[in-house]
C-alpha cells in the first residue's frame, strides 16, 4: 500500500491551502484516514481524522480553520487548512488505517511540507 500527499508550500498567514492524500494498492477496507503533523525536534501529534463512518475529529490548535474531508473516491482525503498561522508550520502526513482479509495497518506518506511565512 502506497500512500502520497501533494499541496504543500509556502503561504503567508491568514492564508490558505488545501492538502490531498490518496492510497492505493491492494486493502479490503479501510478503516479511517488522518492528518498529523511535527515539528523538528517534536513527536508528530494529531491534525485530524475521519472514520469509516465520517466522524470527524481535530486538534483543539486546528478546530474551526482545518477541515477534514474524504474524496468522491474512497481512499482519497483532503484537508482543507485556513487562517493558517506561522505555529502551522510543519511537516504534515497521511495516515490510512487499511485492512486486508486478515490483517490490518496504518500507513503513512512521506510527508508534506507547509510552511507559513509571518
């Protein structure tokens, strides 16, 4: 399983941008897709996540500006960050938590970087 995000970069605060993850590879289900992000020197910690059954859940930092989605096709998942503020400035990844007939995993992308300048 191959997971990509795409849509980072450099914006001032106040602004926007949208981030996009998509999965693909052989998995029976998936069982819930998030957002994290770090920092140097910091443990990646939670953005926000969509479950199987679109409960949505975010960070307290985030709630109200990020918003969590999922894409028309099943295993894609977006988020959509605005009023960015330069303490969003990190590497954000993706995370699908998939499973198979008999097994289940959390993946993760390489990473995006998003930088918001002050």
């Amino acid at each position: 399983v191959e997971v990509v995000e795409s849509g980072g970069g450099l914006v001032q605060e106040g602004g926007s941008l949208r981030l996009s993850c998509a999965a693909s590879g052989s998995f029976t289900s998936i069982n819930g897709m998030g957002w994290y992000r770090q920092t140097p020197g910091n443990e990646r910690e939670l953005v926000a996540t969509i479950a199987n059954n679109g409960r949505t859940n975010y960070a307290h930092s985030v709630e109200g500006r990020f918003t969590i989605s999922r894409g028309n096709a099943e295993n894609t998942v977006f988020l959509q960050m605005n009023s960015l503020k330069s303490e969003d400035t990190a590497v954000y990844y993706c995370n699908f938590d998939v499973s198979g007939s008999s097994w289940s995993y959390d993946y993760w992308g390489q990473g995006t970087q998003v930088t918001v300048s002050s």
